[in-house]
C-alpha cells in the first residue's frame, strides 16, 4: 500500500499544492472528489472481486497497462504545462488575469478524472494484492500493515503540502513539472510491462538493462523504447516551452 500509494499521492498533492498556490480553492473540491472517488470505487471493486466475480490474471493486467499509459499522456501535458509557467515572468498578473479562465469547469472536471484516474489505478492493484493475501489468512497482521502505511502516507502528504508553501511560485511549477514527468516516465514504463504480461504486446527481452520495478524500468526492448521516447517528448516540450517563454 506504501509503494502504490507514493505513486498516486504525489500526483494528488502537487495538484492541491498547485491550487492552493493559484488562490484557486474553489476548484479543490473536484480534485477530493476524483480520488475519494477512486477510493469508493476500490470498495465495489473489493466486492466484486471478492464475492461476485473472479478477476483473470490478464484482465487485471490489461486494467493496470491501459490505466498507467492514460495516466503518463495526461501527466506528460501537465508536465510541460507547468515547465512553461516555471520559465514565464509576471506571475501574479498571469494568476489574476488568466487562472480563471483556465480553469474552467470542464478542467475542472479534467482534474476530477485525473485524479480519479491515478488514485484507482493504485487503490485497483493494491486491492487484488490485499484479496490474495486476505484469503492466505492473518488479516490482523494485513490490517496492521495497512494502517502503517496509510499513516505514512498522511505523513509525508502533511510534509509535502507544508513545504509547497514556503516556494516561490515559479520555483514550485519547475520542481512540479520534473516530478510529474518523472512519474509519467514510470507510469509508461510499467503500463506497456503489464500489456506485456497481458500478452498484447510483443515481448523482446533486453539482457543489458537492469529490472528497476520501483521506476518502471523492464529488460525488455519495447519498455525501454517507450520510456525513451516518452523522456523525448517531455525534452521537447520543454525545449519548446522555454523558447516560448524567451520569445515574450
């Protein structure tokens, strides 16, 4: 739960964090919304795998691929976008001018689905893992665990939330947006293992690299072109945010 969790909450964080920077607390109740969401629908999916259907392997796997590779396009634009606004000047006026606008409804409703996204991935893989075991018996222990790592996690999300306070704004967008990306690297990386597993993608296995679960990183050829070419998007759309920055 320690380990999925992380995932989910430094995407849920940096969006509270960024709006809470941007005045825009008006907006906060859609992302709460996105992740209380997903943790409702993990209840019924606990249910449903439980007492009502047998969840294949493949299935499970196909959920899991399709869900991180929807997460990392989304995280990718987000990236830039806030790479862009780290490099622009004036940000008070951009905030006062240009915030509103933005975010609009439907980005709002956008950062709903983010974060309903992101958390249920997780809350999806952690529930079928904790099923496995819960049937294996000593569910004492299992919930001892996961009240640990759930105290953990409000640890560090009261740690990150503090400190996005006392950055400049500009800063805060810059550090946002390699994180971000960072994850979205990840994301991409275990998204195409798990069709793998699924048998939808082909499968070439890559002696040479190393198997880094924890960043996303599988020997295999397919998972290392994706990742590769994911890190060639995000550097181009940096590349090009910067110069568009120059340019004003």
């Amino acid at each position: 739960m320690l380990r999925e969790g992380l995932e989910a909450l430094l995407i849920v964080v940096a969006m509270i964090a960024f709006l809470r920077k941007a005045d825009r607390r008006d907006v906060l109740p859609y992302v709460h919304g996105g992740w209380v969401s997903a943790l409702a629908a993990g209840g019924l999916t606990w249910a449903a795998a439980t007492y009502l259907i047998s969840i294949s392997g493949a299935s499970r796997e196909l959920t899991e691929g399709f869900g991180s590779l929807l997460s990392a396009v989304v995280l990718i634009s987000v990236g830039v976008w806030m790479h862009g606004k780290g490099q622009a000047d004036a940000w008070q006026s951009y905030i006062k001018e240009k915030l509103a606008a933005a975010l609009s409804k439907r980005s709002a409703w956008f950062l709903f689905l983010l974060a309903f996204v992101v958390v249920y991935r997780e809350v999806f893989e952690t529930i079928l893992f904790y099923a496995a075991m819960w049937s294996q018996g000593a569910q004492s222990a299992i919930l001892a665990g996961a009240g640990a790592a759930v105290a953990t996690l409000a640890l560090i999300a009261w740690a990150l939330l503090s400190y996005s306070r006392r950055l400049p704004i500009s800063q805060f967008f810059s550090y946002s947006s390699i994180l971000i990306s960072g994850l979205a690297v990840i994301l991409t990386g275990k998204g195409v293992a798990a069709l793998q597993e699924a048998a939808l993608f082909d499968l070439h296995p890559l002696a040479a690299v190393p198997r880094i679960e924890i960043l996303g990183v599988f020997p295999t050829v397919e998972g290392v072109l994706a990742q590769l070419l994911t890190l060639l998007v995000i550097a181009a759309g940096f590349w090009f945010t910067s110069r568009r920055a120059e340019v004003r």
